[in-house]
C-alpha cells in the first residue's frame, strides 16, 4: 500500500490487518510498513478510525484479523511493560495526574527501566531531566500538574514519552485544543525528535496544513479503509482531500498547503488586477463576502494565481517569466465589462506585467470604477487619465466596504 523505502529500519509492518472493536470492525485489510526515523500523520474524518489503529498499535486493543509486528515481535507476544520499552503513547485519554510535580510526571516513563520499587537511578533522573528539556520545559519541573496550561501539560506528556527512550511514539491529536504558540511548540518538538532522535512519530491529525508540512509520510483513512498511503507531495491535493473530508465548499491546494473556501454566490461581481502576492489576501476578504471575483493577468508561477485556482475563480493566466502580451489582457476586457468594478491590488509594475495598466485604463474608459490599493502618489504616478471613478482605499477590509456601501456600482 505505501511505498517502500530501501535501506530504511522497519518498525511496525501491518499485513491484511483489521482492527475494531469486539466484533464490530473498523478497518480492514490494511498492509504497510512504517519505517525508523520518520513522521507518519494518519488524516481523516472524525469516526473514520484513526484513533482505533493507534490504540490497537499501542495494544491497548487487540488487534482482530491479520498481523502486526512492531520492532521486530509480533504485538501479541509483549507484555505491556516490555512494549514500553520501544513505544510510547500520548493518546487523549484523561489521567490524574494533578498532584503531581512536573518532574514527577515526566519521571513515569522511567517506570519500564526501573526495578520493582520504581526507584530512579542517577541516569534515570538524568533522562528525566534530557526530556524535559527536549520539550523546553524545564521551567515546569518544580510545577503541580493543574497550575500548567493544556499547552504545557502537552510538553510534560511528551516528555514523559521521551523518558521511555523509545523508538516508536504514538499520538492521538497531539495538538488538539492548543493555541497557536503551543501547537507549533509542540510539533516542532516532535519533528525535532525524528531527525536528531531518530525516533518514529505515528499521529492522527486534523491540520492537514500542519500534516503537509512535518510528515514524511500521510495516511488518508476513510469508509473502513487506508484510501492513500505516501508522501504528502504526492498524496495532498485538491481531489484526495475534497474526497477524504467530502467537501464541497473549499478546495486544498497542495502548492499552498491550505484549503480555500470557494468563489462567492454573491450578486456583486469584481474583477482584480493582481500579481507578485499582492491580491491572495483580497481574494480571501472578498469570497468571504460573498462577492464573486475574477482575475489576471497572473503569471503561473504567482502566489495569487495558485490561491485564484484553489478559490475556484476565473483566471486568465500567462506563462511563468513571459511578457503578458495584450492579447491576454483582451481576454480580461469581457471579464472587466461584466463586473461592477475593478480592483487595483497595488501590484508592483515591471517590464513583464506592464499591460496590466490597459486594464485599469480600459475600466476607465467604458465607465468603470476602479478602487486601488495603492497610495494616491504611487497611483498618479501610473500616469492614468484623471478620473473621478478612482477611489483610493487602504487595506482589504476597506474595498469590501467601499464595494457595499456603493452596491452594484461600487
């Protein structure tokens, strides 16, 4: 199912395995091999099974047909302590664990190398304390468990996963309910520990932006199944994740990394003159809006051609390092005189986009108003008939009211 990576240490190898729970199942048929050292992401719909595989990885449930190795054994012939010493798990399950310090709670992952009275030996400690500052969380040693934010508990759980010395962490959501700091924090530790630890991380996630960006391999689990297994270059784009989410109203693109909701349903209709980053942002306000937009001429290679296409818009495109030739900017004559108004995103003029500015000089001229973007200097100096139609506005959310307040005039 995924591909094989030659000269690479496997550590789980899954073979026609189905897992569930008693007899109802929930994935079937599943066959692949994650390898030493790499990030695996599992995406997929809530209910879609993510949760259970790791569970059943983890052994906190059997398996129920078909064969599971991990670091070398099959998953049946551990013990639970034994399986600690190569895997750790942070799965979203509640402990309490609020009496104690966070040294204490890191120190629980030394419970599989520690003898039968659980005492910490030097190196023990000295692992603990490695740990800790792996997940920059020193500061929270000395710290009871319910003075912390769900941000620094989440350091101390991977901490504590680290102290186990293992060569296979699984996560469940690993990132669920954090801010924004804490969730980068928290993902760049455990990619950090993939490539100096060589460590595996095996995830379920819900970040798809997130998941592109740190796994080495995805997962797309839907319907029972693994419906895509590989490298996220390769496995995230627009059909796969439309088709995973059964979304309807955004599109992924994988050159981005983001999903973007759709082309307005609106009555009001704008079309922009964009390039060089400069409308991405626009686009977004707009749709947002409800108001339809339509664009060029972008050079392929733009930033806001590839967030135009995710968008759903109508884009007239040129080549990337061509010259637009004034047969394109034609082409987005009939999109200016079927729009309310035109949009001067404050593109920056070179040689290349130079016949762009017949766009706004053609607004003008069949009566359009054009809203610009730029500084009323930095427009004069475009040297444009002077023109009462000209409004200048700063920032995004300044076009938008302009746009309403003047209805389909703008």
């Amino acid at each position: 199912m995924n591909q094989s990576l030659p000269n690479m240490e496997i550590v789980v190898e899954m073979e026609e395995l189905t897992v569930g729970y008693g007899i109802r199942k929930v994935l079937s048929g599943i066959t692949a091999d994650i390898y030493k050292g790499q990030f695996l992401s599992f995406l997929g719909p809530n209910g879609a099974g993510k949760t259970t595989l790791l569970r059943t990885l983890s052994s906190h449930l059997k398996k129920m047909e078909g064969s599971l190795i991990v670091n070398g054994r099959a998953i049946e012939s551990y013990s639970q302590k034994d399986l600690a010493t190569g895997l750790a798990v942070v799965l979203t399950t509640k402990l309490d664990t609020e009496l104690f310090t966070g040294f204490e709670f890191a120190a629980m992952g030394r419970h599989p190398h520690t003898g039968l009275m659980g005492t910490l030996s030097y190196k023990d400690k000295e692992m603990v304390w490695e740990s800790l500052e792996l997940v920059n969380a020193i500061n929270l040693a000395d710290r009871l468990m319910h003075e912390l934010s769900d941000g620094e508990k989440q350091k101390l759980f991977i901490a504590r996963a680290l102290a186990q010395e293992p060569k296979i962490i699984i996560l469940d959501e690993p990132t669920a309910h954090l801010d924004l700091k804490h969730q980068m924090e928290i993902m760049a530790i455990l990619r950090d520990s993939c490539q100096q630890k060589n460590i595996t991380i095996i995830a379920s996630m819900h970040d798809i932006g997130i998941a592109a960006r740190i796994s080495d391999q995805v997962a797309l689990v839907k319907d029972g199944a693994i419906v895509a297994w590989g490298r996220p270059e390769e496995v995230l784009h627009g059909t796969n994740v439309s088709e995973l989410y059964g979304i309807t109203s955004a599109v992924y693109d994988r050159t981005i990394g983001t999903l973007e909701m759709k082309n307005g349903c609106g009555t009001k209709k704008v079309f922009c003159v964009a390039g060089s980053g400069t409308g991405a942002v626009l686009y977004r306000s707009l749709v947002r809006n409800g108001i339809n937009v339509s664009t060029g001429v972008l050079h392929k290679n733009d930033v806001d051609y590839y967030v135009a296409k995710a968008i759903g818009m109508d884009v007239i495109d040129a080549p990337p390092f061509e010259m637009i030739s004034g047969n394109l900017t034609s082409q987005c004559t009939r999109l200016v005189e079927t729009s309310d108004c035109l949009i001067d995103t404050g593109f920056p003029v070179g040689k290349m986009n130079q016949e762009n500015l017949h766009l706004l000089q053609y607004a003008l001229k069949i009566g359009k108003h054009v809203i610009s973007l730029r500084k009323e200097e930095e427009f004069n100096a475009l040297a444009l008939p002077k023109s009462r139609q000209v409004v200048i506005v700063q920032g995004e959310h300044a076009v938008v009211e302009k746009i309403k307040e003047n209805g389909k005039s703008c």
